[in-house]
C-alpha cells in the first residue's frame, strides 16, 4: 500500500487523564481542572468518561480523518472504555485482523483497535502494537484499570498512587490539579537532575509522583497495583549478533526504514520535516521524495553565532530535494522571551536548553503543517554521538602509565577557554573528566552531565543534605540496574543500551514532545520503529559504529558534504549569551545570597564560584551553569 492509497483512519495526538479509587461528587470538577491543564496538548476536542470509581478524560488534537473518533472508545457492549495519546501505525492490519475474528468497529480510529485487541490478547495486546502511544484501558468486567506506554517513551505518562487512589496524565502539571497530591520535593530526583540534566523514569521531581518507564504497563485492580515490562531490545536473545553481510544489512535497513517512514508520512493536514543539515533528517527527507507524491515542507533553525549555525547545509538539502524549505533565526531575545515559560512547558527541571531553539522551530512551523518528521533516535541507534568515540579513545588511553595521564590531564586543564561550538579545548577538558573513572556509565554520565559526586556535595546544603543518606550517592544507585544486568559484553553496545533507557526517553523524547505538544504540533520519529531498532541492535557494532552503516546506503542519495560531516547538536551558545546584561539581570536573583538561603538547597559560595570563574573566561561552566539556572526557573515557576 502506497502512502497515496492509504485507508483514511482517524488518528489523534491528545493529553490523556484519569483517577481510579475515588468516589466524589467533586471528580467531574477534578476531571476538569486536568484536562484544562492539557488543552494545550488537544485543542480540537474533549472527551470524558464516568463509572463508578473510574474517571477518565482526554483532549484531542485531530490529525487524519477529522470528522470520526472522538474518544474514549469502546468495544461493541462498551465494556471496555479506551483514551489514548499517540499513534499506532500497523492499525490497519490489526483491524483487517481482528475483523475476521468477528470484532465489529463503529468509527474510523486507530485507537478503537485497543479495546479489540485487548479481547483477544489481554495485556499481551501491547506487544502487537507499532507506534508511540501512552493509554488508559478500563475493562468494567473485570473492574481493572490498564495503563501502558509505548516501547521508546515517545508519549509520555505520569502517575500517583497511595494505595487507595490511583491517577495518571500526560502533564505533571495535570495531576497537581488534584487537591491530595502535594509537591514536596524528592532529593533523589534533585541529586540525579544535577548528575545528568534530566529526571529519569520512575522518579519526579515530586516525591508522591512517578513516570511509567517505556515498554512498561500497570494494571490497577482491587489486588493493588502491578507493573510489567513487556519489551527490552536486548532481552529476547536480540544481541546476538546477525550473520548479514554489510551489502545484506544496507538493504534491510533500507527496506525497513521505507516502511517506517511511510507509515509516518500518513496524514490528512499538511506534514513536512525538521531538517538540521546533518545525515539523520537528510535521509528521511530523501526517502520521502520516494514515496510521497505531495509537496515536501522543511524547517530548520538559524542561529547568528557563526559556530553554531548549520543552515547552509539544511539548505544544501533542501535545494537538492526541492523541497519548500524554511528558516527562522533564533536569537537571545527569543531565548530571554522564552526563559520563564519554558518551565510551566516542562513540568520539572531540565537542563537541555536546545529546547528553545526547537519550541520556536515548532512554533513557526505550526503556521504551516500540523505533522513534523524529526531524527530523533538516530544517533542512539547509529552509535553516532562523539562519546562512543571518547569511549574507544580512552581505552587505548588508559595503556600509559598513571603519571602520564596524571600529567595529561592537568596539561589539558591549562587550557585557555573558549566559548565556541563544541571548542577543542571543551572536548578536551570533558574527555579528561573520565580519565579516573574506571566504570564505563560513570564515565558516560561526566561526559554528558553536568555536576560530578564531589561537585554535588560542593553544590547542595548542609540543610538539604542533613536528612539524606552521608554519601548519598544516587547516581550510582541508579546505574546498578544496569551494572547488574549488563545484557551485552561490547562496551559500544552497553552504552547503546544505556542511552536508549535513559537520555532518548529522559532528554531528547521529553524536549521533542514538550516543545512540540505546547505548540499544538505532532512530531513523529520514524528511526524509532521498534522494527528497526532491533535489527540495527542484532548487528555487529562494527557495521553501525559513527553510522557507518547509514552513510553507506545514503552515499549515491545525499551530497557528499553532508556525509562527510562531523556529528553536531542542536546547542545555543549559552556561554556567549550568559554574559548578556539583560540575561543576567533577570536570572540574577538565582546567585543572590538571601534567595539561596531561604531556598535551603544550596551553597551560595560555590554557586557564585562557578558563575565569577565562567565571566572571567577563568573557565567554561556552561554545563553547571544551564543546570542550575533551570532548576531556578522551574523551582521559581511551580513553587513561588
């Protein structure tokens, strides 16, 4: 089936919610009051479910087949009651399926095939599903509440629990709505935000609140609370290395990521690409002029700092596909207008501030598409970030003596700083943080967070830390899951593994969806077709390593200046703009001595230590410095 004849379903990105356990007459208005938290997620409809002590809701942003499939949904005896955020891509044929089983369907909605397959699978039903999704399924038979998400973390889900009420949604913010939960702040969650700038799955930064992890689901009943993982890239025997030549392993890779991206480019409204200039989107777009018999639109972002800026080489791209290209040049002011609501956009603390560059890229793009393909997990995917590199580096490193790395990395640290994109003396002084460290995540985690354990008892306040354990090490609590159950022997691999649990679901997934969703615009990532991802991960890392593979079957379809290209991020000079007076008068109260102190987090001195030794060029903090500031903003947003 081509993306021309495709069947017109209806599809949906939305914000869901729910309570399960409470009988009150105040639930319609606590229903209420969360779905107008998430009208920014759906504007283009409501929805809301009653019965006995279960409550449901759900806003509604209507991409294909605009007239049917409001939600919830129900089986035929609506028995079974069905809200849902996201995408399932193979519907069709699990409608065609589950119709000869003798299912009758009443709307044109992806999402009614989960109350169907849910008959017949029960909760295995969730293993049959591509896509990215996060929903609610309440079966009134069996009084059960099931709650999923999608095997990558593309949609999002929190939940409370206390063991007589349990109630989810899409937003944090959502949940705050109802008046029993409160907002204490987990230290735990604080500790491992200034460790990797991100909050990971299962942990809030409020103590009473929890993510669903991806690939998990929870079943709520009379008999508690239960939660499953029902998938693992390498759990199922996947590591083992497949036998395909590299020629064999281009073509399937070919193969599959077609059907991914045609999948993808279904739609009723406008669609177009987010094109950054580097290999990832590029080749999206070029399998898309296969396919696609519409106009292409691309997006992308300019920046004025001449080291951080690809534009010429998204328009290289763009011009080469013929594509309806455009920019928009984000510059300080953007960020500055931006800082404060950036915050009440998130929900909890989060360091990557390329957010910003890419909630105004959806922002400006929403004035001409509702659907936007990205590359997100590509990198993941392709082992395609400097740090793979840095890690096979360090292992030839570490055959010197221990005097010449010692020697080494004090020479590095003499340095002077510059405030450039990705300098060589950052790469340096970052890779020369690992030289100590001996556990491979440990040192995956300095490479690409923020404070160190020394750094973070320097940081945090006598006060905050008191009634915390006297390591409190959570970091390393953390890893041990994975320390333990290491699901692969290659480094490259064990790395691959760890990002795709932690900084693809934590970081990029919670950026691409935050600043997406707050501009009303659905962002689909076809690289994460878990397909794919498994057999890319059943190869052997030699034929995927800095894309190795990726490059090869692009090589006759992109230009060559675009292959030949070093990986680059999506980053905003920070550094640079830390300096403007406008951005420092108003972030100034974050490094006044009164404010730290009443806060109680933490320790004024080195906080303004860090910020004096950045100014004068002493040293480039940018890392600790963005990681600090937008807790600041986000603790000053949700509790001031």
């Amino acid at each position: 089936m081509s993306v021309r004849d495709a069947v017109k379903i209806e599809k949906n990105m939305c914000g869901i919610c729910g309570i399960k356990g409470l009988v009150t007459k105040n639930r319609h208005t606590y229903i209420s009051d969360m779905l107008n938290a998430l009208h920014h997620r759906g504007p283009d409809e409501e929805g809301r479910y009653f019965n006995e002590d279960i409550s449901l809701g759900i806003r509604r942003l209507s991409i294909i087949d605009l007239k049917t499939g409001s939600q919830p949904i129900f089986n035929e005896d609506k028995s079974i009651a069905v809200v849902c955020n996201g995408e399932l891509y193979n519907f069709n044929r699990l409608r065609d399926m589950l119709v000869k089983k003798g299912h009758n369907f009443y709307t044109n909605s992806d999402v009614e095939v989960l109350g169907h397959l849910y008959e017949e699978y029960g909760f295995d039903c969730v293993k049959f599903i591509k896509g990215m999704f996060s929903f609610a399924l309440w079966d009134n038979n069996k009084k059960s509440l099931f709650v999923a998400r999608d095997r990558f973390g593309i949609k999002p889900l929190y939940y409370y629990y206390n063991g007589g009420i349990f109630a989810f949604a899409s937003e944090l913010k959502a949940l705050l709505k109802l008046p029993f939960i409160n907002k204490q702040l987990n230290v735990q969650a604080l500790d491992l935000y200034f460790s990797l700038e991100y909050i990971p799955s299962p942990y809030s930064i409020f103590k009473n609140i929890h993510k669903l992890k991806p690939a998990h689901y929870i079943i709520y009943s009379n008999n508690g609370i239960k939660t499953h993982r029902y998938w693992n890239i390498y759990g199922t025997g996947i590591e083992n290395k497949n036998k395909l030549s590299f020629h064999e392993a281009g073509d399937k890779f070919i193969e599959i990521l077609r059907n991914s991206v045609k999948e993808h480019l279904i739609s009723d409204v406008p669609l177009g690409f987010f094109l950054s200039g580097g290999i990832d989107s590029s080749t999206l777009v070029a399998v898309a002029k296969e396919l696609y018999n519409k106009e292409i639109f691309t997006f992308t972002i300019d920046f004025e700092e001449r080291s951080f800026d690809e534009s010429k080489y998204a328009s290289l791209i763009a011009q080469h596909f013929e594509t309806n290209h455009h920019s928009y040049v984000f510059t300080i002011n953007d960020f500055i207008d931006n800082f404060y609501n950036m915050a009440t956009y998130l929900d909890e603390p989060f360091a990557d501030l390329s957010i910003f560059p890419l909630y105004m890229l959806s922002k400006f793009s929403h004035q001409h598409i509702k659907v936007a393909l990205s590359g997100e997990g590509a990198d993941e995917l392709f082992m395609g970030y400097p740090t793979y590199a840095a890690h096979k580096y360090m292992y030839l490193f570490n055959k010197f003596p221990r005097a010449f790395k010692r020697i080494a990395k004090y020479i590095i640290e003499l340095l002077p700083t510059s405030f450039e994109y990705f300098s060589f003396d950052f790469k340096l002084k970052k890779f020369a943080q690992g030289i100590d460290e001996h556990n491979p995540l440990l040192r995956h985690i300095s490479w690409m967070g923020a404070f160190s354990e020394g750094e973070k008892e320097l940081l945090f306040s006598e006060t905050l830390r008191k009634n915390e354990p006297k390591d409190m090490d959570y970091v390393s609590d953390f890893i041990k899951y994975f320390m333990d159950n290491p699901n692969t022997e290659e480094i490259y691999k064990f790395i691959q593994h760890f990002d795709f649990s932690t900084y693809l679901p934590e970081d990029l997934l919670v950026k691409s969806d935050r600043a997406s969703m707050c501009s009303s615009l659905e962002v689909r990532v076809p690289y994460l077709d878990h397909k794919l991802v498994e057999f890319i991960c059943s190869l052997d890392h030699r034929l995927i390593y800095q894309k190795k593979l990726l490059k090869s079957v692009m090589g006759k379809s992109i230009p060559s200046k675009i292959l030949s290209r070093k990986k680059k991020g999506f980053p905003i000079p920070f550094s640079k703009w830390l300096q403007n007076e406008r951005f420092l008068k108003m972030v100034g109260e974050f490094f006044d001595k009164g404010f730290i102190d009443r806060q109680g987090l933490f320790n004024y001195s080195y906080v303004n230590f860090l910020l004096n030794e950045h100014l004068s060029s002493r040293k480039d903090n940018r890392k600790k410095i963005r990681t600090y500031i937008m807790f600041q903003s986000w603790y000053k947003c949700w509790y001031n």
